[in-house]
C-alpha cells in the first residue's frame, strides 16, 4: 500500500495542464461496444480507474492498441459474450463502479448484459434502479442473483418509448442512451442528466450515425439507428481537477495558471471558488490564479446570512468538488454551510482537518459549517488516510497547506482518479514523495 509524505507550508508556481476527464472516459470506453468498427480515443487519463476498464474490455475481447500517450484504438468486432457469464467476470466487474455502463452497449448490439454489484467510491448508497428501470423500459428483461449479486438484462431486441427519469443519474442517463441508439422507433428521455460529459457522448454517438436531439438539455430525444460506425473522439479536460488545483493554488497561497481548461464545459465552478473571495482570471483558455498574500474572504448573502455551498446536477455545482470546498474554507476569512444533498458518506474525512487544527462543526451526515483561520493559524501536519479519490486529494491540499510533514496511506484512492500526481506537483515545486 502506498503512502505520500508531504512537507507543506510551501508557495508554488507555474503551469498545471488538467488531464482527461474521468468520469466522461469511463462513458465514452463503454460506448465503443456499440460497434464492431474502429473507434480512436485520445486524451484518455492514465489513472487506476479508466486502465481497469480498458482490462475490462481487452477481457471482453475488444482489440485495444496504445497509439501514443493518452490515445488508443478499440476494434470490438470480436466480443467473447460468454466472458460475461463467467466467473471472472463477477470479480473483475466489481473492481469498478463505472463498469455498470457496459450493460447497455451489450443489451443493444447483443441483446444481453450483466454484471456484477460494482464498487467504487465509499461515499454513501449509489443506487443502479435508474440504469435498470430505465433498461427495462426499453423492452429488456431483469434478472438478479441475491446470492451472487449479479445483475443481468435480456432482450431480443429493444423498443424506444418515453420515461421520465427519477433522478438526473449521470451515468444511469449515458446507459440508456446508449441501449436507445440501437432500439427500434424513438426514445424520449425526461429529467436525463445533461452535464458536459453526457453531451460529449452524445456528439460522439451522432458522429457514429446516431440520432440524438436536444444535446445539453435534460429532454433527449433519441430515434433508433440499425447499426453504428467508427470515429475518434477527444476527451475535454477533467473539471474535478481544474476546481482542485483552483483550490491548491489558494491555499497555499501561490500563482499557477491552469492551461487548456474548456473554459465553456466549467458551468458554475469558477464563480463558486469566486464565492469564497478567490481571483480565477481567464486568460484566453487559461485559469490563472494570482497569489493570495493577503488570503480570501467568504461572501455573504445580500442580506448578511451566511454563504451556503451546495451540489445540484449540472448546471448545479458538482458533489466531487465540495470536499475540496470545504478545505480551501478552512483558512478563508468568515464561515460557511457546506451542504453535500447527495451522498451522506462524503463528509466523513472532516475528522481528519479537524485533527489538522481546522474549525469544521459537523452538523450531520450531509452538512458542516467551516470557520476559516483566515491564516492566522495554519493547520497542523499529521499522518492520514484517503477514503476516496476526493477526500483524498483535498488531505493532500491540506497537507501542502499546513507546516510540517505529513503522511497520506493508501494513496490507491487518489491514484484511481488523478495522474502522477506527485509527478505533475514537484514540477510546480510542491515537496511530496511516493513511498511504496
């Protein structure tokens, strides 16, 4: 198990480029089981998560070929459709929570998908009902085995119909658009998640010959094709980590700039960080954040309540950036509600900024108020472990942060989600380093 020590209290500077987007790779892989023609994909991370779905495939029999860095080329014209009912498949599926988006590429071109109870992040309960209601909709068949907690849906072909979504499911919507692409007659789907990575896999399906309307809304309309074809397609950058290295910046109260950013995917990110009083200048592409010397202050509300960050589906603010919130509030001037609606395990790291010397008043499972040091008190080093990829990364901002060494177990968590990080910090001039 790995571990970073980490000797904060230092300023850094110079560029950061963010890397590919997670959680849009983890869509767009599972989308080239739609056809047996060649797909090229490039800017792909190189992290714990997307190289376990790229196994994931190779196992299932697709043809994956490394281009170069970041690009590869998937050929899934050879599918072993009997790898799905074995028993390596129920254990190589569970390592990875985004694995549950190649149950509707399969249902669509195959006519049947399984897959095993998927992990992922300990963050609270993350329900599959929408992927598989939704399935179900189309005309597929549900099957579960309690005792194996294996999922599977059947069909002989698939029908397009008109659902109204329970929740805005990010990828339960990118699961049934891609099953609906190849049903019969026309999908409508209501309340469908419409966050920049959901509307990437769109263009990229139309680009394969599929007809999806209303891109960028939650109303998608989806008229069945027969087959679909190759493309290429290119991630945009990863939001989560822009907001991060945002937030790095401010805390340790150094000039980077952020390069390449989709400036038009960041929604509401930028003026959320504004909120807590931080300088995010654009520069053509380009996020540069100046030295904070003399810190950052919380707004208020117009009428003098205290601020209240909280996470909606897009255009709301993503719930993978509020732990990174709730550390960068921890040494601005004033206080604010952090409130995470949609996962009741992800505040649980404050334990450990509150050991660091960081004012944090839990409220409940979804809430904690921040008084911020303001600087006059900077955080203590300590030895700590990541819980997951999020929390992870804002403990190692914090222990940039504070004065002294601090140590970070089982790193797994940040390296499934972030690439070389240590790498891409010392170049900036951050002291960490990777102890195996």
């Amino acid at each position: 198990m790995g571990t970073f020590k980490i000797e904060g209290g230092h300023q850094l500077k110079g560029s950061i480029q963010p890397q590919g987007a997670k959680n849009e790779a983890l869509q767009i892989l599972c989308a080239v089981l739609l056809t047996p023609e060649l797909v090229t994909i490039n800017n792909i991370p190189d992290i714990i998560d997307v190289n376990k779905l790229i196994n994931l495939l190779i196992k299932l029999g697709v043809k994956v070929e490394k281009i170069s860095k970041g690009s590869y080329t998937f050929q899934a014209d050879e599918v072993d459709l009997d790898y799905l009912e074995s028993d390596a498949f129920k254990v190589d599926g569970r390592g990875l929570r985004g694995s549950i988006m190649i149950v509707g590429p399969l249902l669509a071109r195959f006519g049947k998908g399984y897959i095993p109870k998927p992990g992922g992040d300990k963050i609270g309960r993350r329900r599959l009902d929408t992927h598989f209601e939704g399935l179900i909709n189309l005309g597929a068949k549900f099957k579960y085995s309690k005792e194996d907690q294996f999922y599977g849906v059947e069909a002989e072909y698939l029908t397009g119909t008109y659902m109204l979504l329970e929740e805005a499911s990010v990828t339960g919507t990118a699961n049934i658009v891609m099953a609906a692409v190849l049903a019969r007659g026309t999908t409508t789907i209501y309340n469908a998640a419409c966050e920049p990575y959901l509307q990437q896999l769109c263009k990229m399906l139309n680009r394969m010959g599929a007809k999806i309307s209303g891109v960028g809304s939650n109303m998608l309309i989806i008229e069945g094709v027969e087959t679909l074809g190759g493309t290429e397609h290119r991630m945009l950058p990863d939001m989560i980590e822009i907001g991060s290295w945002i937030g790095l910046a401010a805390m340790t109260k150094s000039e980077l700039t952020i390069s390449n950013v989709s400036w038009n995917d960041l929604g509401v990110i930028p003026s959320v960080f504004r909120k807590l009083g931080i300088t995010v200048e654009k520069q053509g592409d380009d996020i540069h954040i100046p030295a904070h010397t003399n810190g950052y202050e919380i707004q208020s509300y117009i009428d003098g309540s205290i601020l209240t960050i909280s996470d909606a589906p897009w255009p709301g603010f993503t719930p993978d950036l509020l732990s990174i919130i709730l550390v960068v509030a921890t040494q601005a001037r004033g206080s604010v509600l952090i409130h995470q609606k949609m996962f009741e395990s992800r505040l649980f790291f404050v334990d450990k900024l509150i050991d660091m010397g960081a004012k944090i008043i839990l409220c409940d499972p979804h809430r904690a108020t921040v008084i911020g040091h303001d600087f006059k008190s900077t955080l203590k080093a300590t030895t700590m472990t990541s819980p997951d990829i999020r929390a992870g990364v804002s403990l190692l901002i914090a222990a940039l942060s504070a004065k002294g060494t601090s140590t970070i177990q089982n790193i797994e968590q940040i390296d499934r989600g972030y690439e070389n990080i240590d790498e891409r910090l010392r170049a900036i001039g951050a002291k960490i380093e990777r102890v195996e």
